[in-house]
C-alpha cells in the first residue's frame, strides 16, 4: 500500500506551524469579535480543518455553516467560473460573517463568497484564510485574517487536495510534480 506522505515533495508547515497560526488568529478573532454572536462560515471542502482548530481556539459565541463555491476542476488551475454547489442553511441577515477559508490564489472565489454574503444582507463580512497566496492576485479583495503568506506552488494537506485526495495530510505540504504529470497523463483524454 503507497503511503499518501509519498505525494508530499516537502513539507511547508507542520502541524506545530498551524497550531501556532491558528492559536494566534483565534485569540485576535477572540478580540477583535468580543460582545458579537459571529457567524463562521467554511468553505468546503478544504476549510473545515482549519475551521474546526480555528474555532476551538476563539473564545467567543459561534454558529457555524457551510458553503461551498467551486471553481476548480479536478486540476491544479481556476477554471474562473464560479458557482455554488452548496449553500448556507443560516440567514445571514443582520449578522457578523466570519469566512473561513484554506488559501486564497487568484481571490476570485473569496470575492465573489464575500459579495454573496453582502448581497443577502449581512452586517458585516470578513474572511480568516490560512494560506495567502499573492502572487496570482487578480482581484482586489480584502484578506482581514491570515495564517501566513505562501509562494506559487500548489499544496496539499490540512484540507487541501489534489483531484480529491491529500485532504487528510496533518500538515501542507507540495505536491511532487510527478502525481501531477501521472494524474495528467492518466486524465489526457478525458476532454
Ligand atoms: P481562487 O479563487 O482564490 O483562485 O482559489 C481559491 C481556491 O482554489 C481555494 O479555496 C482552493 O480550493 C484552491 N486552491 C488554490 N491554490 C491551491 C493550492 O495550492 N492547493 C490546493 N489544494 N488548492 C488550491
């Protein structure tokens, strides 16, 4: 049996590095949100690690929902065109919209989440990304809460996949190039 670790070209943070970020942003959170009833909402798939070690480390009154937007295929690049797959249960009227997210690429997906929530009338609207990846930025979006900046490469782990599979990788890693070409070559005449 391959051990899903042999996807991993090397590891970016480990499980001691996310403590560390998601400890520092739950207590700014835990700060900044005191005396509000937060509504934390998780981008699916990929932010629910993050998420649930995020609100464990916020001392404050949450509900929590869950949507999901899609904008990737099964590849490594945005396809740009943006939908919602799954939507919120909770009225987000009147309320204070925390989005939790795993990385943030060409902000596309986070701007048009953070419209969304605008649009159907909530009182404010901020986002807590894990990983912020600036050098792809092709829209303008407000990133209020990061873990920590990371460059152009395509990770996997704590939630994040490649075609599906690495989300449950403890820490983020990149991905060796060889499972990208392998899933390329396997997929090359899908379309
Ligand atoms: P954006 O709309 O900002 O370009 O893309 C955001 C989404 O793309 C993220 O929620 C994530 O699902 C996916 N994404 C962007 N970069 C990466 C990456 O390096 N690795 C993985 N696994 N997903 C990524």
């Amino acid at each position: 049996m391959k051990s899903i670790h042999d996807a991993v070209d090397h590891k970016l943070f480990s499980e001691e590095d996310i403590d560390e970020m998601t400890t520092r942003l739950g207590k700014q959170l835990t700060k900044d949100y005191a005396g509000k009833r937060v509504l934390v909402v998780g981008a699916l798939k990929g932010a629910i690690f993050f998420m649930v070690d995020l609100l464990k480390k916020m001392d404050l009154p949450c509900d929590i929902d869950f949507i999901d937007v899609s904008s990737y295929g099964n590849g490594t690049e945005s396809s740009g065109k943006i939908t919602v797959t799954h939507d919120l249960e909770a009225d987000v009227t009147g309320r204070d919209v925390l989005i939790v997210e795993d990385i943030v690429d060409t902000g596309l997906t986070l701007k048009f989440m953070k419209d969304e929530m605008i649009k159907r009338g909530a009182k404010s609207v901020k986002c807590c990304v894990l990983l912020n990846k600036t050098a792809r930025r092709t829209t303008e979006v407000e990133v209020e809460y990061y873990g920590t900046h990371v460059g152009n490469e395509f990770v996997i782990g704590y939630g994040m996949d490649f075609a599906g599979l690495y989300r449950n990788l403890p820490y983020v890693g990149v991905i060796k190039p060889q499972v990208v070409e392998e899933f390329s070559k396997k997929h090359e005449n899908d379309n």
